[in-house]
C-alpha cells in the first residue's frame, strides 16, 4: 500500500500496541491448538478473538477497488482500529501479543498491510498436505454456513460460477474464500510474506510435524518469538473436523440463538428465561452439537487421488521452495 497516508506504527503505539507477532494460516492446520498453547505462556498475550481478520480485510480487492482504505474504515467484524488494538489492552507490560487470523496467508493485501503497521513483526505460517487440507477446510465452511454445496467435488465445480457471481450461498461472508484450489497457493503465499518481510521474521511450519509432536513444534515457536521455550505449555487437541449431520436443525437452532425472525425471538426468550447460563453451557449446547455434527465420513478416495494429481506440482514446488521432502512425506512421489 505505497503512497498510503495511514498513520504510522509510532503513531499506532500512542493509540495501543500492535501485535508482535501473527499466526496467519491456513485453517485446518492447527492454528487453534497453537493459539490454545501460546496463550497459556506468560510471557505472551493472545487476542480474546482468535482471528480477529483485521488486516485481511477485503481480501482480494487491488489498490483503487478497495485496496488502499485506510485502517479507520471498519474491518470484519465492524471494528475500527482503535476497537482492533483494543483487543490486546489487557496485555501486561513487557507480554509479547499475539493473534491468528487464518485468512491472513491466503489474502493478496494482508502481508504487506502488517509489514507497513509493525515492521519489526513475527510470522508463523502452517501448512498443510493439501488434499486433506480441502477435505477439512470445505466440512468447516459448510459447518460456518459459509458454504451450501456438502459434496466438495461439487464445491470446487462451482469455482467458476462463483467467480462470476453465481450461486454464492447467503451466508457467504467472503464469497472469494470458496475458491477452495486458490487456498493451495503455498509458495505465492510465502513470497508475498517474505517480500513483505525478512526471511528470518518468518517461521513455516508443516503441519504433520505439530500434530506429531505438540511440544517439540511449540518449543521452536518460543524460540522464534524470543520467550522462554522451556515453560510447559500443556498438549491441545487441534480443532476437530467434523460434519454437518442435520442441516434444518441447525438452521433453526441457529436462528433462534441469534433472534432471527419474531418466532425465533420469542423461542429465544424463552430459553433464556426457563435456563441458567451453566445449564446451556454445560448440557443444552452439547446436546445442540451432538444433534447437529457427527463424525466425518471417510473422504471419497477417488477424488483425494485427483487433488493430490492436481497439486502435485505445487507440492513439487513448495518442496523446493523450502528445501524440504514434502513430495516423500505427503506421499506425492507415488502420484502419477
């Protein structure tokens, strides 16, 4: 965003303090279970918002179509940057603070608008094999309502058409983000952060190495963003795929936690009248996931095997990229 007359990180910092360091991606690659366990370190202050997507706003919008607003303009969730920095005031002296918005990798202006915001900033970007990646990410975006279509070969068929507008479900509140292929971007993603940074400000980590092993993969986090790396943290559990079981119940579930329609207002009240805060937290709303999500069913193999022929070269490229074996250790070397 060159030319941008935005104000500048010193003047950010009379305002409130900007984050140290991001945790930007991808969705599904444990971006949770590593925010759940940065934010147990005290030495470190994680946003209350998990993915606050302040700087990826308009993801994929070019300068002069919305690109270059500036930061007062609201973001995401409606907040100013005032309300953004708001999020860490809580923050000890001296705690690094930290946050993890997941569109942060995939978006074009993200990089760039951090850099401009807090140079000196920390990145930490995980990737993931990516046909599973797609397998997770679709069942999260149907869980989200963000997406309608639950077959994922007819999801990422419909690429085109929502490119052009067509068939983008309501509640699509980033129609872009269900251009599933264009989140298997990894090295376009990578140059454009370390254009945007030096190399050495930016940690790539893969995913099969932090579920292996939590705390190895922590550890060298710690390292990277200078804290202590030899608190223990505690394992977490990485965010659970799982699947759509009954959409109208959800759907009505759902409108009546948020009030949608003078029915679902009334329905509303009435719960909350007749029930304590912990009887809808500790029994009513598991009961509401178990009715609504179940257990993912095995992938469809036959198309797992067409994703990983489709990105064998970006697996072939990013391994390069690295200098890593991601070929052998996604299993893309028996891809034909």
């Amino acid at each position: 965003m060159t030319g941008s007359s935005e104000p500048s990180y010193a003047a950010h910092e009379a305002r409130g303090r900007v984050p140290d360091f991001f945790i930007v991606g991808h969705a599904k690659s444990g971006t949770t279970a590593l925010y759940e366990m940065l934010r147990t370190h005290p030495e470190i202050y994680m946003s209350e918002v998990k993915e606050p997507q302040f700087f990826a706003r308009n993801p994929h919008a070019q300068a002069g179509e919305g690109g270059a607003k500036s930061f007062e303009q609201t973001g995401r969730y409606g907040e100013t940057l005032e309300q953004y920095l708001s999020l860490f005031a809580a923050a000890e002296p001296g705690q690094l603070l930290g946050e993890a918005s997941t569109f942060y990798l995939w978006s074009r202006l993200a990089p760039e608008r951090i850099a401009e915001q807090r140079p000196d900033a920390r990145i930490v970007a995980i990737l993931r094999e990516p046909s599973s990646f797609l397998y997770s990410l679709h069942l999260q975006m149907v869980q989200n309502r963000a997406e309608t279509e639950m077959d994922l070969r007819k999801a990422i068929a419909l690429e085109g058409p929502r490119r052009r507008g067509e068939q983008i479900p309501p509640h699509a509140y980033w129609p872009e983000a269900l251009m599933y292929s264009e989140r298997v971007r990894y090295v376009e993603q990578l140059r454009r952060f370390h254009a945007a940074f030096p190399r050495e400000q930016v940690l790539v980590l893969i995913y099969d190495d932090f579920k292996r092993d939590n705390q190895h993969t922590v550890s060298e986090v710690l390292r990277f963003l200078g804290v202590d790396d030899t608190v223990s943290l505690g394992a977490v559990s990485a965010n659970p795929t799982v699947a759509l079981r009954a959409p109208r119940v959800r759907s009505a579930v759902h409108a009546i936690r948020h009030g949608e329609g003078p029915l679902a207002r009334v329905l509303k009240r009435a719960v909350l009248a007749l029930t304590s805060s912990r009887l809808r937290r500790e029994v009513l709303y598991p009961i509401r996931h178990r009715v609504v999500y179940g257990a993912p069913q095995a992938p469809d193999e036959r198309l797992m095997l067409e994703l990983r022929r489709r990105f064998r070269s970006e697996v072939l490229a990013l391994s390069e990229y690295l200098d890593r074996d991601l070929v052998t250790l996604w299993g893309y070397d028996s891809v034909d």
